[in-house]
C-alpha cells in the first residue's frame, strides 16, 4: 500500500510523526528529493541581489553579504550622475551576485524546503523578483540620461553667458569668448545631436548672429566689417546644415557695410579703398558694389567745387585721397575718375598758395606755390605762382609786401631804370615785387671787401675805375619792396636785408649791395639807409655780418 511503501522502513509505526530535517544538507549520498527545483529557486532569489535565496536556505550570514553589496550599490549610483557607475564596480557586483546565485544553488541541492510546493513558489518568487534589479537598472538608466540632458543644458547656458559678456565689448576684444561660445554649441550639436540642448542650438546660433553682427544693426558700418567677415567664415567651421539660413544671411550686411565704412572714408585717413576694394573683389555683382563709382564721382565733384571755397587746401587734400582711391580700385570704370581729381588737385594747389598768400600764410605759400611752378610748368598760372612764391618770401620778412597779390598782368605806361650794383664779395639775388615782380643775381664782387660800419655808406660802389657787377631793372612807377639775399661767398653770419621804396616817374634809381662788419659785441649798428636812391642822389644798401 502507498503508506506502507512510503515508510516502509522507517522503524516508526504507522501513526508516528515525521522527524524535522537535519540542520545542515548532507554531504554524502543522493540528494534531497526536488532538488533540481531547490537549485534553480535558490539561484534565482541570490540573482535578484536581495540575498533571498540564502534567507530560504537559512544562511542568514550569507544573505547579509548579498545586502551590504546591494546597499553599495545603490550608495554609489545615487545620485544618478552622466557618467553612470564605475565600471569596475558594475563588474564586481555581478560577480558577487553570479557568485551567491552559484553558492545558493549548491546549498539548495542538498537542503530540503518541507514540501514540494515551496521550491515552486520561490521559483515564481524568484522569477517576479528579478524584475526589481531589471526595473531599477531601467529606472537609473533613466535618471541618468535625465542628468545627462541636465549637464548638456548647464553647458548650453554657459555658453549663452559666454555670448551675452562678449556682446558687452568690443568684437576685437570679445572674439576670444565668442570662439569659446561658438565651440560649446558645435560640441553639442555634433557630439550631442539628440539631446534636448541640441535641439536649442539653432536657436542659440541665431542669438550668437545678433550679438557678434550687433555693429550692423546700428549702422556702426566700419565696426561691423570685421565681426561680419567672422560669420561668413562659420559655414566651414560649423556646418552648413546646422546653420540653415544663417549661412548665407552676412553677405549682404557684410557688403552694405564695406560700402558704409568705404564711402565713409573717402578723402580722409585711410581713403576708403581697403574697405572698397574688398567689397568689389568680394561681391562684385552686389547692389553695393554698383554704387561704388557713382558715390566716389560725386565727391570729386563735391571738392572740385569746394576748391574755390573757404577753404581750398582742404579740399584739395581731399580730392588727392580720392584720386588714389579711385586709382587703386579693381574696377576700371572707376579708375578713369582718377583723372577729374587729378585735375582738381592742380586748381586747388594753385587755390591753396592764394588763400595762404591772403591769410598772411607766406612761407606755406611760397612752399605751396613754388611747389606747383615746378611741377605744373605747362600751367598757364606757373608764371604768376612763381610771382605770389617771390613776393611770399619778400613778404616774410617784410609782411607790408603781402598786404596784395601780385598782379597778374604787367601794367602799362612810362618804365624807370633801376640799376643795382654788388659791391660784395659774395652772390646777391635781389627779390622785388610791386607793379611787377621779380628776381635778378647778381655776381660775386671780385675783389671787394667787408667795410666797418662808418665807412660802408660813404665807400660801397664808388671806388675808381672798379667795374662792380650790375643788374638794370625797368620798373613802372609804384611802391616796391626788395628782398636782398646773399649767397655764395657769404658766411652764416651775413643777414638778408629787405627795404621798400616808391618808384616814381622821371627818375633813374640806382641802389649799391655791401657786407659791412658787425661789431664783435653787436654793439652801436648804424641805422642802415634805404637802399634805392634816386640817380641824382644816389645811396647804398647794405647788409651786416
């Protein structure tokens, strides 16, 4: 019978109580019966990192291992941080939790649970519980993804602070933050494209755009070149795709501002033609380009009118930056605009000498204007420029010859002779302006000597049978003033000498040029007398050493 089989031989009497299990599974013999469940229950409940699996099998000690790996688990994955646990870590629990489920096992194989259904239900225990270790790698998956976005959002805010500090300086002084700006939303775009912080970097680009073209939108055309030019660049650098619209967006501004800057510059420091020369090279075709010779024209047109204004060598300063300008320029329609500048510059030169003539100006006007005889010499005004230069450089020593122009034509009427006579042994070149104007030189004296200051006037020109050198002048009648230079022969010492006279009509004049010696202390000069006499009472003139 199926009761007598069962405990058949067990020494008890049918009604008898079963013994408890021994303590420990035995180390000899067949196993338990339901061993292959008890196996697979306890290496299942060690799996789910929660030690259940010895907790079954009584091996409290061993369960508390399995919670101390567990808890440090959890102690070093909390908080959830981008970089996840260490990998060494994730290694070494699954080894202690291969290990337990491997440990639990061989325990399960030779303990026996009392009944048949309880490794069953730890089997089902086991097999719901695993998805806690599943469900809580899913969850701090989770979380960490969440912190990683977080991460990815601090890095996108710092480089909108990066931005923001750059668009309070000046874009040469900001283009190191910019750079550092523009690297953290290229690093999330590329590194990072289907993170949350990538999807704002388009929008965060177009910001970037604002600040670093913010020059343009305030019609700050020079300042705007360079951070313009820096845009058009980020194409190559950053990506087409990325950019979208921004990327062809600075051509224009760019183009709008090279023509702003240039234009701006015309005639003045730096003449505009870096600015306009890019812009013709760079956007030929564009609407800005176009206008480039017509603005250039017009502020010819501008200056050559204002030559004859107030101030005429301004103005021809300004037309000579205009014609290199224009000169210069990869546009052969505007290098033809050279030529009406050129033209205007030699009317202001002219203009100019004249205004610093009139304006008591008269060593800039004699620079000015000898300046434009010699290099104008075709001019019709040469003459008349060299006549302004003489009665200038009279004029600066004696300002009463600068009181008038020179007149342009000669006048009419009776001429007087004027013979000046060189009684110095060194070159003389007389200056005279009035009526007319002009210069002579006169030879070095052979043979002549320096008189003491008492005896000039009554020796100079009247030795006998010496012949001095000589030059006539035939003068119309009118006030002139002489400038008396000497030249080779002559020490540093020798002064230049100016006087003035009235020429009158029925009179030959003559006038004698002698060095006299100056006192060695420069004391008790006489008072030199008017050089230019009249024949019938003849004077000298005479210069001090």
């Amino acid at each position: 019978m199926e009761s007598g089989d069962r405990f058949g031989g067990s020494g008890y009497g049918g009604d008898a109580a079963v013994p408890p299990p021994p303590p420990h599974a035995p180390t000899v013999g067949p196993p338990p019966p339901g061993a292959s469940l008890r196996v697979v229950a306890a290496a299942l409940l060690n799996l789910t990192g929660l030690g259940l699996g010895y907790a079954l099998l009584g091996r409290w000690g061993r369960a508390a291992v399995c919670w101390a790996a567990s808890g440090l688990l959890v102690w070093a994955a909390l908080p959830a941080d981008p970089d996840g646990v260490a990998g060494g870590v994730l290694a070494g629990y699954l080894l202690v939790l291969v290990a337990a489920a491997a440990d639990g096992a061989r325990i399960a194989r030779r303990s026996a649970l009392g009944g048949a259904w309880r490794p069953v239900a730890a089997i089902g225990l086991g097999v719901v519980l695993l998805a806690v270790p599943a469900g809580g790698a899913a969850v701090y998956g989770s979380a960490r993804e969440e912190a990683r976005e977080q991460m990815l959002l601090e890095r996108l805010a710092g480089g909108d602070e990066r931005v923001a500090a750059a668009a309070r300086q000046p874009y040469g002084s900001a283009k190191d933050e910019y750079a550092r700006a523009l690297g953290v939303y290229r690093a999330l775009a590329q590194d990072h494209p289907g993170s949350r912080a990538a999807k704002l970097v388009p929008d965060r680009l177009k910001a970037y755009y604002d600040a670093v073209s913010a020059p343009y939108a305030e019609k700050r055309h020079c300042e705007a070149v360079a951070p313009l030019t820096h845009l058009r660049t980020l194409p190559e650098a950053v990506g087409r795709e990325l950019l979208g619209d921004l990327a062809a967006w600075p051509d224009e501004p760019l183009a709008e501002s090279l023509y702003g800057c240039g234009v701006s510059r015309l005639g003045g420091v730096g003449g505009g033609g870096t600015e306009l020369g890019e812009l013709l090279r760079t956007f030929p075709d564009s609407a800005s380009a176009r206008q480039v010779g017509p603005a250039i024209e017009e502020r010819i047109t501008a200056q050559v009118a204002a030559v004859e204004g107030a101030d005429p060598c301004a103005a021809t300063g300004v037309l000579r930056g205009l014609g290199a300008t224009a000169s210069q320029l990869p546009d052969d329609s505007v290098k033809k605009l050279r030529a009406a500048a050129d033209q205007g510059v030699v009317d202001g030169v002219y203009a100019c000498g004249v205004d610093q003539f009139e304006d008591g100006e008269f060593g800039a006007a004699r620079t000015t204007l000898t300046d434009f005889a010699r290099t104008y010499k075709g001019d019709g005004r040469a003459r008349q420029a060299r006549n302004i230069a003489t009665a200038a450089e009279i004029a600066d020593d004696r300002p009463a010859a600068g009181k008038r122009l020179p007149p342009s034509k000669r006048p009419g009427g009776p001429r007087m002779e004027l013979v000046v006579s060189n009684d110095a042994p060194n070159t003389v070149e007389v200056l005279y302006t009035g009526p007319v104007t002009g210069t002579v030189s006169l030879k070095a004296c052979a043979g002549c000597e320096r008189y003491s200051a008492s005896e000039g006037s009554r020796r100079a020109c009247r030795a006998s049978g010496r012949e001095y050198p000589k030059a006539r002048l035939r003068l119309p009648a009118g006030e002139y003033h002489f400038l008396y230079k000497h030249g080779t022969g002559a020490t540093a010492r020798v002064d230049s000498y100016s006087s003035g006279t009235k020429v009158q009509p029925g009179y030959t004049y003559t006038s004698c040029t002698y060095v006299i010696e100056r006192s060695p202390f420069d004391l008790d000069l006489p008072q030199l007398p008017d050089p230019i006499r009249p024949a019938l009472s003849p004077g000298g003139a005479g210069s001090s050493r």
